[in-house]
C-alpha cells in the first residue's frame, strides 16, 4: 500500500529549483575563470567567454528566483507549515540520529522529520543570501547605478559564501540517504508516493 506525500506541483519546484542552482554553480565557476585552467574549453571552448556564460547565469538566476519566492509564497497563502522548523527540532534531530545508530525507537514526528524542517530553513537562509546578494551584483550593471569598490568586494564574497554552502548543505542532503531508513522518501520525490508501513512508522503524527 502507498501513501500520496508529494504533489506534483511539489516534485516540479523541487527539481525545478535543484537544476537551476546546479546551472548556477556551474555557470558561476565558469565566470571565475577556471575553463581554460583545468581544460574544460579543449570540449568545450565557448565556456572560456565570460559574455557566454553570464546570460546562461541570468537564465538560471530567473528560474532559481522564481520558484524560490513561488514555493514560499504559495505554501504561505496555503497555510501550509508542515516544512516549517518549530521549537525543539534540534533536540529531536539528535534522538532521531541517535535511534538510527542503536535501533532504538524514534519519537514521533508529523509530515516531516526534525531535521529535515531544519535543512528547509538552511536552503532558505542561504538561497536568500545568493538571491540579495545576485541582485544587487546585477544591478551594478545597469547605467547610473554605482556601488563603492568595499561594498562590491563583499556582495562577491557572500556570493561566493552562499555557493559554498549551498554546496555544504547538498552533501548533506545526500548525506542523509546513508541511513536506510530515510531512502523510503526518496520515492517520493518522483512519483508522489511512499510505502504506508514506513508513514506509519516514521510519521505517526502525519498519518493518523
């Protein structure tokens, strides 16, 4: 028996969102340069023309953009918190963990695991700080608009932070998959469904 815990609309934002912020980090290490360094331009030479690279850049920086301010606005006018870190998530993830690593019984959990409301609100925190931070950078490009040399140095360089973590936090997403229990989910990021037995051991709260 399966259980619907995914929407289509869900699994569209969801890997519409992973693309393009892989398209992003590719893009935006290719404008560093690094193309020709490590080779890349001998299969691929128009990677090495920073005029190339950057409107693929602003084509996934749309997308990413979009469906980042999408998921929130529509989950909020949804009133749909499930996601939504609440008090005393952090304690829980630990006992979570812990009854992973000895077999012992997890406490309950609803929709969503504790830890995986608190990975949500890392991806937003971050996602938030490459969207202000990819903005403002585009900004300075259009005529009139001047940003002093101090202020251009940090917006790179939290840019860059946010790359970076955004790239922390993806290995730990996958991370996560190194517990057998948690690859029941997996499922249903492409079809929609999980195995009933698993949302009635792992999410109770949800499933009653």
């Amino acid at each position: 028996m399966k259980v619907y815990r995914q929407t289509l609309r869900n699994r569209l934002v969801h890997w519409g969102i992973a693309f393009s912020c892989f398209g992003l980090i590719v893009t935006g290490i290719l404008q560093m340069p690094v193309a020709k360094r490590y080779g890349v331009t001998a299969v691929f030479p128009s990677t090495a023309d920073f005029f190339t690279t950057l409107p693929w850049h602003y084509a996934f920086a749309i997308i990413f953009t979009f469906l980042c301010v999408f998921h929130l606005a529509v989950n909020a006018f949804e009133g749909s918190y499930d996601i939504v870190p609440q008090k005393g998530d952090f304690s829980k993830s630990i006992q979570i963990v812990k009854a992973l690593l000895t077999g012992q019984d997890e406490p309950a959990s609803g929709k969503y695991l504790p830890e995986q409301r608190l990975a949500w609100a890392g991806f937003v925190l971050t996602f938030a700080l490459l969207i202000v931070t990819g903005l403002l950078k585009t900004l300075k490009n259009f005529a009139g608009i001047e940003f002093p040399d101090p202020m251009l140095f940090w917006l790179a360089q939290l840019h860059n932070l946010g790359m970076v973590l955004t790239v922390l936090l993806f290995l730990g997403h996958m991370a996560a998959f190194l517990f057998k229990a948690n690859r029941f989910l997996l499922p249903a990021m492409f079809s929609g469904y999980v195995d009933a037995d698993y949302a009635r051991r792992r999410h109770s709260l949800w499933f009653d």
